[in-house]
C-alpha cells in the first residue's frame, strides 16, 4: 500500500474565538451595575488576578475559543473527555476516512519508569523504537487495506471503519469556555509552577500547549492570572 501518510504530529488551529480579557471583568462588574472599561491596565490586571485566586470561575465563562484540530483517533478520545465542550467531529459514517496514520517520532519518551500514579517516560532503546515503527507501520498498511476491500465489497463505512487502529487521524472543532479551558490545560500539561502536576500523555499535551499559545495570545491578562495562580482553574 503506497497511499498511507505517517504524521508525527497534531494539529491544532485557531478558528474563532469570544470575548478578551476585558469581557471578563464587564462580567464580573455585573454585580455593581458597572463595566470596568475606565480601569488602568494594572488595575484591570490585578482584578483578573484576584477573581482568578478566590475562584469566581463564572465570568470567565463567557469567553469562549474555537479551536480547529487534528489528532490521532486515541488522542480524540482524551479530549471527548472534557464534557464541558462543544465538539463537531468528520464522521466514518458519512465519508470515507483518510489513509493517514499517527506514528511517533523517535524524540517521544517511549518507556514507562515506575507505577501508575508516579511514574516518568524516558527516551527508549533504538531497538524499542525499531519494533514499535515496524509494528505500527505494518499494522497500519495491513488495517488500511482491510478496509479499502470491504468498501469495495460493499460494506458500509461505518462498519469498515472497526478494522482501523487508534492511530488513525480524525478532526474536527472544539469550542471551550475559558474556565473549562484552564482545567484543561491544568490536567494536560506538565508545566513548572503548577500548583497540582499535571500527567498527560505526551501527544495530549502536545496539543494543549498549542491550544495554550492561542489563549495566551487572545487572553494576555487571564492567561499571566492562571500561571500567577499556579495553573488552577476558577
Ligand atoms: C492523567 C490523566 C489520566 C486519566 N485517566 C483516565 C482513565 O484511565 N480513564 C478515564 O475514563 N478517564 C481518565 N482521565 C480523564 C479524566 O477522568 C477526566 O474525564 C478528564 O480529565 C476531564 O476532566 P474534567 O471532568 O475535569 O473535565 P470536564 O468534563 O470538562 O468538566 C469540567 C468540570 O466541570 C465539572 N463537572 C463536569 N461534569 C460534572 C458532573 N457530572 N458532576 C459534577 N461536576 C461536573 C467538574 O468540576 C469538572 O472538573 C484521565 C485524565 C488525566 C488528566
């Protein structure tokens, strides 16, 4: 089989997105009948701050991003996870899905050092990552080929599709509130000066972390009040 593409990577696109940090406070001042819009620029940052540290999580709610994704179909299931988001994904019902295949690259840190609960992944042995390329491609090709021939035979895709592996690519959009956001950003990354440590698996985390440069760029002031809170969502 010559037409299966290999990715070692996700993608991860900023479709849309509502609101911007002074949103947020306008929300927030609600409750005092006021807009917060003459506040100087510290001023505004140190409320951010302070309804990011006492968790009044809701005025962050009404920011919301869209993100355009791509991502391996193991990955997809992580993410489904997070139930406080709005997700449309491509169907294997409706269209024939594409021959394109998550392998890792040999950087992705491959062995699993102690037990569930605390543990570390460490780079693997050249001969660790050989047998997991080979294994991957070779099912990969052999799946793909399976369900090419029961299409042709006539088999509906949707029942095709249960030949193919989890590494196979699936996209669609995502959209978050930005409290929602926070937590998961808390949960799927490892960054330093996170209150809680986050443990996720490292294609998941290579996807919140592009999804954290977006909310960082549109949301200057909640993004400094997360990290100054040590990454806890309100
Ligand atoms: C390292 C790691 C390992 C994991 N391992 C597994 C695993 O082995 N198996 C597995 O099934 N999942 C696993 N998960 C997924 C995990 O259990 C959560 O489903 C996922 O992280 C989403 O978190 P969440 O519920 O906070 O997010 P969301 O579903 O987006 O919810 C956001 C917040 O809304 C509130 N909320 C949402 N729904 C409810 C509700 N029904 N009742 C009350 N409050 C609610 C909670 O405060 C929640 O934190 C893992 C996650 C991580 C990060």
């Amino acid at each position: 089989v010559s037409d299966l593409t290999f990715r070692s990577d996700i993608t991860l696109q900023l479709d849309d997105w509502m609101g911007d940090d002074a949103k947020v406070i306008r929300m927030a001042k609600a409750s005092i009948k006021k807009t917060g819009g003459d506040m100087e620029e510290a001023a505004r940052m140190g409320f951010i701050n302070f309804l990011m540290r006492e968790r009044h999580g809701v005025p962050f709610e009404h920011c919301a991003i869209t993100f355009y994704f791509e991502v391996p179909i193991f990955v997809m299931r992580q993410l489904a996870k997070h139930r406080i988001s709005s997700i449309s994904e491509a169907s294997g019902r409706y269209v024939e899905l594409e021959p394109v295949f998550y392998l890792a690259n040999s950087q992705r840190p491959m062995v699993q050092i102690g037990k569930a609960g605390a543990y570390q992944f460490e780079r693997g042995t050249y001969q660790q990552f050989q047998g997991y390329r080979f294994a991957t491609e070779a099912t990969s090709k052999r799946a793909w080929a399976y369900y090419r021939d029961l299409l042709d035979e006539g088999v509906a895709r949707e029942l095709a599709r249960s030949v193919l592996p989890v590494n196979v690519y699936t996209s669609g959009y995502i959209t978050v509130n930005l409290r929602s956001l926070m937590n998961l950003l808390s949960l799927r990354t490892a960054e330093e000066g996170a209150v809680i440590q986050g443990h996720p698996q490292y294609e998941i985390e290579l996807l919140a972390q592009e999804m954290e440069r977006v909310f960082a760029c549109r949301f200057p002031l909640v993004h400094t009040a997360f990290l100054r809170n040590g990454r806890v969502a309100p």
